[in-house]
C-alpha cells in the first residue's frame, strides 16, 4: 500500500508541474462546452463531459509514455507492477476529480431543469474510464502521437454518431451520451441503467487490461532467477 | 589559497587518484609540516594541489587498487550460456560471466557486440535466446541513459526509487545525498532532473542504482558526460564498493581501466579480431 | 651555473643524491631540502623532493617513521635501509665511472 502510495504522490506531482499542459486540458472541456452553449444548452452538456473525457485520457497517455523510461528501473528496485500502475492511476484519478469539480460548479450554476445526480454520475465514470483509456493505449501505442491520433477519433466519432447505432457502444465513452439523454431530456430509466452498466464495465475491463499489460511488460522474466540473500 | 584549504583540497586530489587513506594522511601531514618550518607558501612549496597529488599517486606506479588480503565472496551473479539473436545475426553466443562478492567484472568489446544487451540481460529487463542468470540477493542497475524522470528534483527520485526498497522518505533522502556526495555533487533542492546537465544527470542515475545497498551492481558505461575528477571519484567509488563485498559489473569501452577490475569479459568475436 | 641545465642533470641524480644525504644520518623532507640547497644544488622544492623520498620508501632503499621533535611539530624522519645503503654504493661506482667518461670527453684537447 505504501509502495502504491508514493508512487502516486511522485505520479501527481510530475502532471502538476507540466503546467501548460494542464492549463490546455483544462480548457478544453470549457471550449466543448461554450461552442455549444448558445444554441442547444442540452448539447454543450453532453460536450463538456466528452471534453473531460479527452482531456484526462490525454494527460493519462502522456503519462504512460513518459513513465516508460523509468518504470524498469523501479521494477529492479523491489515495485511490482500493480504498485506502479494503481499509484499512477490514482494520481490521474485525482487530477480527474480536480478537473470535472469546475465544470460541474458550471454547469449547478448555468443549466435549469437537468438531473444533476445523474451529471455527477457521467463525470464520475468519465474519470474512471479515461484514466485507465489513456494509459492502455500509452501501453499499446509505443508513440505518442500515434495515441492522440486515436484519441482524436475516437471522441470524434463519438461526436458523430447516434448513440442509438449498436456500433456506437464499443465507444467507451459511450455511457456518457446514453446517461446524458436520461439528464437532459427526462427520458425513462433505462437510458440510465444503460449507460451505467456500459460505463462500469468499460472502467472495470479497462482497469484490467492496463493492469494485464503492465504487469506483461514489467514480468520477471524467466531466465533470470532470484536467490535469497 | 591558505594552508589549510591547500592542504584540505590536497587530501580530497590524494583521494581522487586512488590514493589510500592511510598514506593520504601521511602525505597530508608531511606537507603540513614542511609548510609549518620552511614558512613558505604552498603553491610555490607543492604546486596545485591535483598536480602534487598526481606526482604523488605517480610515484607510488599508479593508483593503491586493491587491499592487500582480498578472497573473494560467494557468488553473486551467475550467468551461463547467454545466446541472443538479432534478425539472423548472433550478437551473444553462449556467453557465461560469474562475478563473486568483493569482484569487478568488466565487459568489454566493440560497437555492436552487444555489451549493453548482456547486461539488460543480466538485469532481466531483456529475454535471452538462450541461458540463464542466477542473483543472489537484490540488482541495482544503472542504464547507459534515461532511467530518470524529467519532471522529478533529485530528492523526489531518491524518494521514490528508495520506496522501493522499502527505504522512507528521509532514509532515502540521506543515502542518496551521501550517494551524491561521494561524486562531489551536491543536489539542488527544486531542479528537475530535465535541467540537469548530460554529467549530472548521469551521477543521479549512478546515486539512484545504489540506493538500499543491493548485492550486485550492474553499471552500463555510467561514466558519461563526467569531468575527468569526477570518472576519478567515479573509479575511487568502485573500488569502494567492491570493498564493502559487493559484486560488481561494469560495461566500459576504456581499456586503460582493466588493470582496476578483476575480471574481463570480452565481447569480440573471434572473427571480429582477426579482422 | 645555468638554473635550466642544473635542474634537468639533478632530474637525474637526485635520488641518488636525496640517498646519500640520507646515508648519513636520519633526515626529514625539509631538512633535506636545506642540505640540497647547502651543497649547490640549488632549491629543490617539496612537489620534487616528497615524490622522490616516497618512491626510495615503497622500493625499500629508505624506511621512515614520524617522531615528534623536542621542538616543532612531528616530523617524518626517513633512514636508508641495508638494502639502500647497497643500491648507493653501487651507484656510486657507477657515478664515478659515467662522470669520468663525461670528464674525459669535455677535457680532451681538441687535435691540431
């Protein structure tokens, strides 16, 4: 527990310190949300959740990247696998917190007559699921730009297409148009009870797998044998 | 400069040059007294303190390297018939090195033959072809470069590669300063590792590789970007190392350092020397 | 005396010479250096000498031992050894024979 501890607090105070970093991300959600703001309130909504979702699946594949240099390193010096990759999701589940908490202020503030449990509940899961979103393809993708490359269309075409369309749901940020409907336009529980069960499932399997992949990079491999001191 | 700084940076050259304490003090004394009657300067008296200090070591036909009674430890590190392939061409062919406590294995050969890849190798950071690595006891490795993080201060990575160890905060804190110290840099509290210069960074990743004292040290050319006093603390520190029984392997392309080690690897093909 | 050639001919004596004085009797560095400087040799400065005497030291012509002095701070004082006292004489000999055949070059009278 310890272990995991520090390597979260190392994990949090390098994104701190990338500070123009953080200040684009944390604009960007606002950028979603104003382009929509003059016509369709509902929309802007349903957008600034997305850009919370990109934002922190961002930060989550720079991370990942930038820790691959070291993450041996701490390997040898007695981490294992699940310290480092728990440690650094809790360090982007933290940021996420800290990143949504404005905009659902925003949204108390500036939006009548929507659910607002239920906003509450997309920006919760959108931390969950981006996180561990971002630092799978940090592990899949050995480039970062390649990864941004399928972030951008991945929300893309999130934007684009009808959350009704089967296909749509293999979209892991999917959860967050089913339950936003429920928010905006009162429609019945099923949107809700939908788009939960996408959206923790979509946290939970993608936990694991960056979890798997971690713990497959970082293996103790087999020829090499540790014999007690 | 006055007597006493002279004489006090005189010790830390004697050091430098491999010196041993015992005969530093001995030196450092005579000079003290020379000065003391003959009431003369010691620039003019010795010279600079690091070339007073190379005469010295030179006199003595190089540096003091090893203690006098040294048996070697139990084994540490047993590598046997190491094979690795790379697109068709056999870059490690059933290589085998065992290195005892108190031992300082070199590995050498040229550009290409693959000393780098034995010791990921060895540190299981790469899978083999073929062979197998025995380790008794805990693996500090120091990487040719990266193994830092760019946004972390130098406390911040003893903390967290200390943490590891099961080392707290300050415990790792201290050692890594001591760490540091011993390669005459002292860490600036706030500067990220990034604004760290290519030699500096390098002592950063040396200090990291000792923290929570493993058994075995695997050190891929560590030396880089250093200044030749610091390659000089760099060597002295080997040595000390080896000393205090730790079993040790050092990738290096600097023939002139063999004679300081206890044994060679030798990475060159057969065929690559005869052309 | 030409300083330049004094020093570069000592360069190669000076061990030989450090030796003798040592021979002697009991010496320490700077009183060393007093008696160099005594028989012409010019000064010899500590960054030379405390090479030199730790050489003759670790190749056993000369063993050394500190005492503290009646006056004055502790003083390293160096002795020949037996194994010194040989390595003299037969450099002596040597000596003896190369500045002879040095000296029979330098004196001879050009031919006419």
């Amino acid at each position: 527990m310890t272990r995991t501890l520090v390597v979260a607090e190392t994990a949090l105070r390098e994104l701190v310190r990338r500070r123009s970093v953080l200040v684009i991300l944390l604009l960007l959600p606002l950028a979603f949300y104003l382009s929509r703001r003059g016509d369709h309130l509902g929309q802007s909504i349903r957008f600034v959740c997305l850009g919370v979702g990109w934002a922190l699946s961002t930060a989550a594949l720079f991370a990942g990247s930038a820790a691959r240099g070291i993450e041996p390193r701490l390997r040898l010096s007695g981490y294992r696998s699940l310290h480092l990759v728990l440690g650094r999701l809790l360090a982007l589940w933290t940021v996420g917190v800290g990143l949504s908490v404005p905009y659902f202020v925003l949204i108390l503030v500036d939006q009548r007559d929507v659910r607002y449990g239920a906003i509450a509940l997309i920006m919760a899961l959108m931390v969950a699921v981006a996180a561990p979103f971002g630092l799978l393809l940090s592990a899949v993708l050995p480039r970062e730009l390649e990864g941004t490359l399928v972030l951008l269309t991945v929300v893309g075409l999130q934007m684009v297409m009808d959350p009704a369309d089967t296909a749509s749901r293999a979209l892991p940020f999917w959860f967050s148009r089913e339950i936003g409907t429920y928010a905006i336009d009162h429609t019945d529980g099923g949107y809700l009870t939908r788009g939960l069960t996408q959206g923790i499932a979509f946290a939970v399997v993608l936990t694991l797998l960056v979890v798997a992949a971690s713990a497959v990079r970082l293996r103790q491999r087999r020829h090499l044998r540790f014999v007690g001191a | 400069m006055n007597h006493n700084a002279w004489l006090a940076a005189l010790t830390g050259e004697l050091r430098r040059h491999g010196v041993g304490p015992d005969l530093t003090g001995h030196v450092v004394a005579e000079a003290a007294t020379h000065l003391t009657e003959s009431g003369e300067h010691p620039l003019r008296v010795f010279g600079p303190p690091d070339a007073y200090a190379r005469a010295v070591a030179d006199s003595l036909g190089g540096p003091d390297r090893r203690p006098p009674h040294r048996r070697p430890g139990p084994v540490r590190l047993a590598a046997q018939g190491i094979t690795k392939r790379y697109r068709g061409r056999t870059v490690l062919d059933r290589v085998d090195l065992t290195v005892r406590a108190g031992e300082i294995a070199a590995v050498v050969g040229a550009n290409g033959s693959g000393k780098s890849t034995f010791l990921r190798i060895c540190a299981g950071l790469v899978s083999p072809d073929a062979g197998t690595v025995r380790v008794h006891g805990a693996l500090g490795y120091c990487p040719q470069d990266g193994g830092t993080a760019e946004f972390l201060d130098a406390d911040e990575h003893f903390a967290l590669v200390g943490g590891g160890r099961g080392l707290t905060r300050d415990t790792a804190r201290r050692a890594g300063r001591a760490g540091a110290a011993a390669l005459d840099w002292s860490p600036p509290a706030g500067t990220q590792a990034r604004h760290l210069s290519g030699g500096t960074r390098q002592k950063l990743n040396l200090v990291l590789a000792r923290l929570g004292e493993p058994e075995v040290l695997l050190l891929d050319e560590p030396y880089q970007g250093f200044d030749r006093g610091t390659y000089l603390d760099f060597w002295h520190e080997v040595w000390r190392w080896r000393d205090a029984g730790k079993a040790i392997v050092v990738v290096t392309h600097l023939l002139n350092q063999l004679d300081r080690v206890d044994l060679v690897l030798d990475l060159t093909t057969p065929r690559e020397r005869a052309a | 005396m030409d300083q330049e050639r004094r020093a570069q001919w000592l360069r190669g004596v000076l061990d030989l010479c450090v030796l003798g004085l040592v021979s002697r009797g009991e010496s320490y560095g700077y009183e060393l250096s007093q008696a160099l400087r005594a028989h012409g040799m010019g000064t010899v400065q500590g960054g030379t000498l405390y090479p030199v005497l730790l050489r003759l030291q670790r190749s056993g012509l000369l063993t050394a031992h500190w005492r503290e002095g009646a006056t004055g701070p502790a003083r390293k004082y160096y002795r020949i050894s037996p194994a010194g006292s040989a390595a003299l004489r037969a450099a002596a000999t040597d000596w003896t024979a190369f500045a002879a055949s040095v000296g029979a070059i330098l004196s001879e009278e050009p031919k006419r």
